[in-house]
C-alpha cells in the first residue's frame, strides 16, 4: 500500500498538483522526509499525536520540548489575551496649574 501512496505522491509532484496528506500519509512521510521536502503544494494535517511523531523524526524535539521551551506559558497568555491599549496622559486639570 505503502508504495502506490509513495507512487502517487511522486505523480502528483511531477504534475505540480497539490497534496493534502494526513493519516497514513504522514507515516509515510515521517519515514521517508524527502517525499515532499521542498515541495510547497504539499499540506499535511496532523493531529497532535502525528504532529509529536513528526516533530521527534524531522525535527529531534519531542512536542513537550517546544511547549516547555518556546511556547512558554507566557507566550501562550500573550497569544490569547489581547493586549489593552496604552492611554493617552490626562491633561491636568485647571486646579493644579493654579497653585
């Protein structure tokens, strides 16, 4: 199976189509990189879990990793709320320039 979807892929490249992997796909991938390395039509759709046993074979970090060492708490929090807007000074008041 694995080597009609490896077939497939490399017509769709040849032909300039666009790929849209997920599943099986991705394991296909994740074992062989260089299927869709560089090829910018190519769109994967992992899950979280995938996405952990992508990360682990192309990039070497567990999911775990970046969340503890990019995506720090703070970051997340500054991603989710946004932020206020700074306010103008008030002019002050006639009392204070007065005395």
């Amino acid at each position: 199976m694995q080597a009609f979807a490896r077939v497939a892929i490399q017509l769709a490249r040849d032909a300039g189509l666009y790929l849209v992997l997920d599943a099986d796909a991705l394991l296909l991938v994740q074992n062989d990189p260089e299927l869709i390395r560089g090829y910018r039509k190519a769109i994967v759709t992992p899950n979280i879990a995938e996405f952990a046993r992508l990360c682990q074979a192309l990039v070497r970090y567990t999911v775990q990793f970046l969340m503890l060492h990019i995506l720090t708490p703070f970051s997340i929090f500054r991603r989710l709320v946004p932020t206020r807007p700074k306010h103008k000074p008030r002019p002050p008041s006639r009392m204070h320039l007065a005395g």
